[in-house]
C-alpha cells in the first residue's frame, strides 16, 4: 500500500536505511548510470527527486565524468542531513559541492537538468501521484531514469513510466533495445541484478552470512529526440535477461531482441572475438 507519511520518519530510521538499504541502491543504480555511460549519455547536471541520502548522486558521480552540478530533494529532512554529511568528504568535487534540499513532491522547486532520476519512490505513492511525478521529471529532464525494486510489481510500475514516457514522445534508452509492447508481459519481469559486497559490519547489520548480496531491481530511461538521437549511433544488438549459460564451445543467452521479441540467442566458439566477448557477458548486458 502507499505511505501515508515519510517512510524515513526519524533519525534512527534513516541512519538505519542508510546501513541497509544505500549500499544496494547505489549497486543497482551504479549498474543502470554505467550502462547509460557506455552509451554515450552525458549530462552536465543531475536532479535527483525524492533522492534521500543521495545514492543516486554517488552513482551518478561514478558514472558521468560530464557532471557539474547535482541536486538532491527530497522530504525528509534527516535523510537530507546525512546526505550531507556523507558527500562532505567525498573525493568528487561535484559530490563535495551537492545540493540537498527540502520539498514535497508536487511543490518541487522550479529547476532543470540533464538527468532527472527517480530512484525507489514510486512505490510509496499511490497511481495518480505516480504519474503525476514522472510527468513532474519529464518537464523537468532532458533525459529521465526511474528505477525500482526487482519485483512483478516494481516492474509493473516501470512499465506505466515506459508507457507514459512514449506517449510523451520520448525515446527509449535502456534496457529496452525496441520500443514496442515489453514481450514478457503475462509471462514473466523484467528485472537486473546488481553484486553488493558487504563489509563485516554490513553483515553484522543484516545478521547475513555472504559476503555479497544482489540487489535485483527493475528499471527504464527515456531521453527528448534529441537527446537520445546520437545515443543510437550504434545499433542495439539485445538485452540479456537472465545469467547466461556459459558451456564448452557455446554461451547461450535469454535475450530481449530489437525487433520486440525475447528468446534463445546463442554464440558458439566459431564466432571468435564475438564469443570471447560472451563469455564474459552478464545478466543485464547487451548481447555481444
């Protein structure tokens, strides 16, 4: 169900989220930021709402060496409080020099960026606030990313945004290699995993056992036309949707294909560089 009031609602609460949660949202957007990198996106400004204590400007930082300025708002003040507290000593100057500020989603001050990130908020809304948020972010943007937890229903919520963001005109940037109806809808999610090493303390915090835990997550971005038009210089060969099975002489994939399909791609031994590549590819990468 929706919240009602800030899921943050005191300091213990946040400093707890901070110790549980931050480590593997910052995996997971790391994950989703990089692979946006790699295509070529390069804002000079992030705006990041509902953002907390600024796990997604940390991504962000890691990801875009473009980046100039970075604002995160949010609610909750003690969220805010130690976002700065945590970017004050950060080896970025751009972290270092970050904005958190206080406002309530609808009353958002005037401000545009580059990159608007949505990151883990859609859930505490009802449908209506919803919506009127990634509209808010597309006003906003000149490119959005929303991400959310790994689930039939965070993936659920990821399609409305996907849907919404076409019929606004956007283009597509990620992960989706095509931009008609998702092909697992009835069937299956769509979701991505992130590896989280965890410190001792970490583990002592989640009374876990592994070093690691993956933070699975689903997600989407968006981009104006003109935006994202030098982003497709390179054809999108697919996305991989689950762990490949790497085999002796094959690596086989479940791959969602550019023409809005999803299935079976494999490379063999014989495609040389091509399958060297395989092997080395992951769940959530683009197909080699």
């Amino acid at each position: 169900a929706p919240a009602t009031a800030p899921i943050l609602a005191s300091q213990v609460h946040v400093a707890a989220y901070a110790a549980f949660r931050m480590p593997a949202t910052h995996a997971a957007l790391s994950r989703v930021l990089g692979d946006l990198a790699e295509r070529g996106l390069a804002p000079r400004s992030l705006l990041d709402l509902g953002g907390g204590t600024g796990a997604a400007a940390w991504a962000a930082a890691g990801a875009f060496s473009s980046l100039e300025s970075v604002t995160v708002l949010d609610q909750v003040e003690d969220a805010l409080a130690l976002g700065r507290d945590l970017v004050r000593q950060a080896p970025s100057e751009v972290l270092a020099g970050a904005t958190f500020a206080r406002a309530v989603a609808g009353e958002w001050p005037q401000q545009q960026a580059d990159l608007v990130t949505v990151s883990y908020v859609l859930s505490e809304l009802d449908e209506r606030a919803q919506e009127a948020l990634v509209a808010d972010a597309m006003q906003r943007g000149r490119s959005v990313v929303v991400a959310e937890p790994g689930t039939p229903d965070g993936y659920a919520r990821v399609l409305r945004v996907r849907s919404a963001m076409l019929a606004a005109g956007w283009t597509i940037i990620g992960p989706c290699p095509h931009a008609d109806e998702c092909p697992l809808v009835g069937s299956d999610w769509c979701h991505f995993a992130a590896r989280v090493n965890r410190s001792a303390e970490h583990r002592r915090l989640k009374g876990a056992e592994l070093s690691y835990e993956d933070e699975k997550f689903s997600w989407v971005a968006a981009a104006r036309p003109e935006v994202a038009e030098p982003l497709a210089v390179q054809p999108h060969s697919g996305r991989i949707l689950r762990h490949p099975l790497k085999r002796k002489g094959f690596v086989e994939f479940h791959v969602c294909r550019p023409d809005g399909t999803a299935g079976r791609e494999v490379v063999s031994k014989k495609a040389g560089e091509r399958y060297r590549a395989a092997r080395d590819a992951e769940w959530g990468d683009t197909l080699p």
